[in-house]
C-alpha cells in the first residue's frame, strides 16, 4: 500500500470508538512537544501503542492529522478557559488559574503560534484558516472576559479587550522562550505569577 493511501476496511485490531480519540490526543501532544517536523505517523503510532494503517484508516496524511488533532486540543483548551473564565471569582484570580492551568498541561510545551508557523509551507489554505479560526475562538473568549471585566469597572478602559486578550496570549508565549541551548530562559514556577503580575499592571482600576 502506498503511504498515505487508505486500507479498504477497518484494522482488526482497532476497539471500536477509542482509537481515534487515542490517536489524535497522542498526536497532539506529540506535535505541542516536538514541533510538526519532529513528528511521523510512525511517532504517533507507537507511542498510541497501535499500528500505523490504523491511523491511515482515520486520516490519510500527516497534515490531515495534524489539523485534526491541533483543532481537538484547542477546542479543549477553549472549553476549560470558558470555564474558568466563568469562575465566581476576581478576574485577576480567574487569570491566575488560567494561566498556571495552561502551563500545566503537557501538550502545551511549545507555543501554538511556534508549531503552526513551522507546519504552514506542508498546509492548505483552507487548513491554515481551520486552525486560525479556533485560535481566534480561544481569543475572543478572553475577550469577552476583559469586555466584562471593564463594564464592571473591574479593570480599565484604557485598551480595547482585544487588545487585552491579545497581550495576555503575548505574555503566555513567554512561558515558552527558550536560550540557545534550548532551555526555558524563565523558571516554570515563577513564570505565572509574573505574567498576571505586568499584565494587572497596565489593566488596574486608577486609584483616585
């Protein structure tokens, strides 16, 4: 069989309604860890534990899998940060949670933006607006939190949600930066407070 092609019926050996869950959090976490080209199907495949022609049977390139398995994770991460968002708490602590749960999820270790620019030259178009369309779904739903926030004179208004919404994601990315022996240029444990910490204090109320 051709690479890539798919097999005429389904592997034997696949449980019924699991594998492709298995597959496509596997690929996931391996493409946020390693980066596109640091993946194979074969990568994936072992590390679900499965064959490579049951992936084939779900998903007939890389880049198909790729899609299908970056849109999963950020529609999880967009359903977890509503959630949070909607927490009965001040937005500072609710941006607090959100970012030291952010950062403990394994399949974040790199920057959406990092694996997304590297995986571009192999994508479509209409893949790359598939994938750009859920980051902005992730965005818009801080946007409306720092949109809420200002009516309630919670915070300021001296900058449009977007723009607050964007920063913050700016100020994540950092989480991320690493030296040039590839190691993280900030400690993990300190990285979330001082990220809420410089971003609160453009966005405090004025004290008059």
């Amino acid at each position: 069989m051709a690479p890539g092609s798919r097999p005429l019926g389904r592997p034997r050996a696949v449980p019924e309604g699991q594998t492709q869950e298995r597959i496509l959090s596997t690929a996931a976490q391996l493409f946020m860890e390693l980066g596109y080209d640091g993946v194979s199907i074969a990568d994936v495949a072992t590390q679900a534990g499965i064959t490579k022609a049951a992936i084939y049977y779900y998903f007939s390139t890389k880049t198909e899998l790729f899609v299908a398995s970056l849109v999963q994770l950020l529609t999880i991460i967009r359903q977890q940060t509503a959630k949070i968002l909607h927490e009965p708490v001040s937005l500072r602590e609710r941006l607090m949670r959100l970012t030291l749960t952010r950062l403990q999820v394994a399949q974040t270790r790199l920057d959406f933006n990092q694996v997304l620019s590297e995986a571009l030259p192999a994508l479509t178009a209409k893949q790359q607006q598939e994938l750009h369309a859920c980051m902005d779904d992730l965005a818009q739903v801080l946007v409306q939190a720092f949109d809420n926030a200002q009516e309630l004179g919670e915070i300021n208004a001296d900058h449009t949600p977007e723009f607050l919404a964007h920063a913050y994601l700016a100020l994540l990315s950092l989480a991320y930066a690493k030296d040039r022996d590839g190691q993280p240029l900030y400690p993990t444990e300190d990285i979330p407070a001082k990220i809420i910490s410089l971003l609160w204090m453009g966005i405090a109320p004025i004290s008059h």
